[in-house]
C-alpha cells in the first residue's frame, strides 16, 4: 500500500522528480565511465609491466627477498610447482635464475644482471623476440647469450662477439663463462638496455652451479581481480608443503605479488587513485546539494498533506517509511538510468578502445605495449558506485526526515511556519 502511494505521490511533481532522478543518474554516469576508464588502464598497466619483468607474483625464498643471494634458492622440480598448476587462477609459469656478474670485453668491465630464462615460454609470456633489434632469439639448447643495445654500444661488440661473465656461484663457487652474442635487444628502458643479459635457464644454472634449482617462480593470473586470493591461497599451500617436507621448520618459500616486487609502481597508482577519487566524491558532493534541496522541499511543502494524513490516524513511524519509499524510489529510478546510459558506452569502448598516437603511442609501441586506453568493467565497479548513491541519498534524507517527525501537527494543519 505505500509502496503504491510513493509512487503516485512521486508522479504528481513529474517534473521534480525526473529532474532528482537525472541528477542522480548523471553523477553515476559520469563516475562509471571515469572509474571504468582509470581501473581499465591500471590493470592494463600492472598486465605489461607484469609481463615485461617482474610478473603478477614470485615464488621465492624467504632468504632471497633480502640477501637477493645466489644462495638462496628454491627447487626447479615439478613436485614443487605442481600447487601452482593446480590452482585455477595461475595461467603461466616461469622458472628464473637472476644474479649478477661482471661482465667484460676487450679492456672494458661492466656489472650486468644475468637472467636465466626459458627461451620459448619467456617469448610467449613477455614477448621479449620482438625486442630483437640484430640477430636471432634464444632456443633452450642455446649455449649463447643476448644483450642490450647500451651494453652492445659500451664494448663496441656485435652478433658472433664474445663476451665475458665473472661472478660467485652457489655456496661460494667461481661463476665464470665465455659466450658467444647471438643476439642483441632493444630495451625502452635504458636499466635494462645498458645492463640486462640473456641466457638459456640451463646455461645459468651451469654458470652458477645451482644444479636443478632457480631463484625464482614467476607466475601470471587469468584474472587481475582474483590476485589476493590467489596469493593467500599459494602462501598457504607451501606453508603447509614446507611444513611437511622439513618437520615443521620455518617457512622458506614466500609468494610475493607485483604491489612488493614493484612498490614504486605500486604507490604511482594509489597516488592516481586517490585524485580519482577526490573528484568523484566533488561530484557526488555538487549532486548530494540539490539532492538535499529536492528532498528538503518534498518535505517542507507538503506539510499540510502530512498533518492530515497524521490526523486521520496514521502513524508518524508510517510517514516517515512513506518518505523514505518516495526517495528510495526516485533514487532506483537515478540509478536505473545511469547504469542503463553508462553501460552500452562502456561496452563500446571495451570492444573498440581508444587508440593513443602521437609520442604516447610511440612510446608504447617501444616498450611492447599496445597503445590503447582500456576500460575495466566488472559488477564490483557498478556495485561500487551504486553504494555510494545510496549512502548519499540515506544521508540526504536524515535531516528531512527529522524535521517531519518533529511536526507538529496543528501548526501544520494551519499551514504556518512549516508545522513548528
């Protein structure tokens, strides 16, 4: 019976309340697509910078995290990893050994980090063969190398050259190797460019004497959203293997995700987030205003109507349900219209995004991104919003809906001074 009484009470002032219900479905409009269009190229962000290095998340020892020491290690064995296959979020998983060394050639010396790498799986996962700029990509078999650009420029060394790594191997040994430059890499980032070399994981684990260990599992979720669960889950399934194999010793495998293994990254996007963030609540704060207004005068000018309805029995408790339906109403209706504008667009862009062009794009291109703006779309986002419009419309409807249960019902039944 209210809910049929809201909604006529509402159609009678139709232009109010379209006008209520648009101010509503605007702000959420307008919240969607920017929150739609900054999730989108965070988690485009996190995916290639994931791929290009670091990876969504990395086994290692918990030794390791701090020493970053050839010694601490994690074993290369397929009883290992298997909870990681198991698990259904993993989509990939690579085995790495990543050290240093001193590198020479000629009369020159230079530090350089070694990474020991499944040529094919690293290709599929990173795409790193497209980086080749001379020469020829790595196969398993391989007993060559791959450098960058700036390290091929240091040495004035090319395809068919010879260089040099020198270093300290598993539990003190000499780490020392001759190796032929297959190949040489072009690297946006000019770290990597002038220090990064490639080698075939079993060459590494020779170089360092390692034997069937690496320093690290890199491993790629299917879904971005599911990558703390997927954590937790991991860290649990090796504290329970850890605890098991070695009769209940300390834990020597940590999982670590992109946040720890890339934490300037990590804080760039909260920093971004946050301004996000800041103007959205602007927004809804400029809409809670006339919101405010809207209901405020819904109440006040209809004072009399209210001190009838409480003189002919009905109960103030009733009123103000029949105040609350009304406003619920008009924001469902906000809600309603905002979703259904915002959606088809964001559907449109997730299936054809905006291409970058210009430096950006070229930029993109160059570090081996696809330079586009995508958009994140996913019930947490819409169910996000929707919350926050009504919270909004719960705190608009607090001083309203005091002021009408503070009426006094002959000054309202008189028309005076709002019913006080």
């Amino acid at each position: 019976m209210l809910v049929k009484l809201a909604w006529r009470n509402l159609w009678r002032q139709k232009r109010r309340t379209v006008l209520t219900a648009s101010a509503l479905a605007l702000a959420l409009f307008l919240s969607l697509l920017m929150r739609g269009f900054q999730e989108g190229s965070y988690a485009n962000n996190i995916d290639n910078a994931a791929r290009f290095y670091t990876g969504l998340i990395q086994l290692q020892n918990s030794e390791y995290v701090e020493s970053q020491s050839i010694d601490d290690l994690l074993p290369a064995s397929a009883t290992f990893i298997q909870p990681a296959k198991q698990h259904a979020n993993i989509s990939q998983i690579l085995p790495r050994i990543e050290s240093f060394a001193l590198s020479a050639s000629g009369d020159k010396s230079k530090g350089v980090m070694v990474l020991g790498v499944l040529p094919e799986q690293e290709d599929a996962y990173s795409g790193i063969a497209s980086k080749l700029s001379q020469g020829e990509f790595l196969t398993q078999a391989d007993d060559q190398v791959l450098i960058g650009e700036g390290l091929a420029r240091y040495y004035n060394i090319t395809v068919g050259d010879e260089i040099v790594l020198y270093g300290q191997g598993y539990q003190g040994q000499t780490a020392a190797g001759l190796y032929r430059i297959k190949g040489i890499l072009h690297f946006p980032v000019s770290q990597l460019d002038n220090q990064l070399v490639y080698m075939p994981l079993a060459q590494a684990q020779v170089l360092y004497s390692t034997g069937e260990q690496v320093t690290s599992w890199v491993l790629h979720t299917k879904e971005l959203a599911g990558l703390p669960q997927t954590e937790q889950d991991l860290q649990l399934a090796y504290d329970v293997m850890t605890s098991q194999a070695s009769g209940g010793r300390p834990l020597d495998v940590v999982v670590r995700d992109w946040q720890d293994l890339s934490p300037e990254m990590a804080q760039q996007i909260l920093l971004d987030r946050a301004g996000g963030l800041f103007l959205m609540y602007i927004l809804y704060g400029v809409v809670g205003f006339g919101l405010f207004a809207t209901l405020m005068m819904m109440t006040l000018e209809r004072q009399r109507e209210f001190g009838v309805m409480l003189a002919t029995g009905m109960l103030r408790s009733r009123l103000l349900q029949l105040i609350s339906i009304e406003s619920l109403l008009i924001g469902l209706l906000g809600i309603a219209l905002g979703v259904l504008t915002a959606l088809p667009i964001l559907l449109w862009f997730s299936a054809f995004p905006i291409e970058l062009t210009g430096e950006t794009g070229k930029m993109m291109l160059e570090m081996g991104y696809e330079p586009i703006i995508p958009v994140l779309i996913n019930s947490a986002l819409f169910l996000d919003q929707i919350q926050i419009v009504l919270i909004l419309l719960v705190l608009c409807l607090l001083y309203p809906m005091w002021r009408t249960y503070r009426l006094c019902l002959v000054d309202a039944l008189k028309g005076g001074a709002h019913g006080h």
